[in-house]
C-alpha cells in the first residue's frame, strides 16, 4: 500500500515552490548566472576604469596623435564603447540561449 501513496506522489503534476528553490537545479542555475555576470562586470570594469586610469597616468601615450587632428584617446574610447555594447551581446546571447529556457523549465515544474 505504501507503494501506491509515493506512485501518487511522483506522479504529481509539478512541485512547490519551495521544492524548486530548494533543488540542486535552482541553486546551480543561480550559481551560474553569478558566474556570467560576476565575469562581464569584471571586464567591463577592467575596460572602463583602465581607459579612465590610462588619461592620468600614460598622458603621453593618449596624447600621441593618430593622424594630424585625434588624439590615441579618441580611439581608445570608441573601443571601449565597443567592448560595452560587445560585452551585453554576450550576455543577451547567454541569457537567451542558457539562462532563459533553463527559468522556463523550472518555471514548467510548478504546481498549477
């Protein structure tokens, strides 16, 4: 009889919330998404503070002409931009292709 009452269980349309939270599934997804964006923040930040430590400090080196009107700074900022806007493709592609589907079938899992 025992056997009949856990066949109903694991038969269960889908678990609690609580259940999801708790599961090795959440906290490695969670886990994950830290990871990604702990990586890009640290990027993004390597660029956008070296760039702004680069001015005071290789003053020489950013003031070097590249052509006869613009500075190598011009450059260099144009290229961290880039990076910006690079670095947020990366994680919309990511979040699109990994994190998403993985929210939704966890998401599938709930009891209705």
């Amino acid at each position: 009889m025992n056997t009949g009452a856990s066949k109903a269980r694991s038969e269960a349309p889908g678990r609690s919330a609580h259940e999801i939270i708790s599961s090795h599934e959440f906290k490695a997804l969670v886990a994950k998404r830290w990871t990604v964006s702990t990586t890009l923040l640290i990027i993004l930040f390597v660029t956008y503070y070296g760039y702004v430590l680069l001015i005071p400090y290789a003053r020489e080196f950013m003031i070097a002409k590249v052509g006869q009107a613009t500075t190598r700074a011009i450059p260099i900022g144009l290229a961290v931009i880039v990076v910006s806007f690079l670095l947020t493709w990366v994680y919309v592609g990511w979040a699109n292709q990994s994190y998403d589907p993985e929210v939704d079938r966890l998401k599938n899992q709930l009891k209705k």
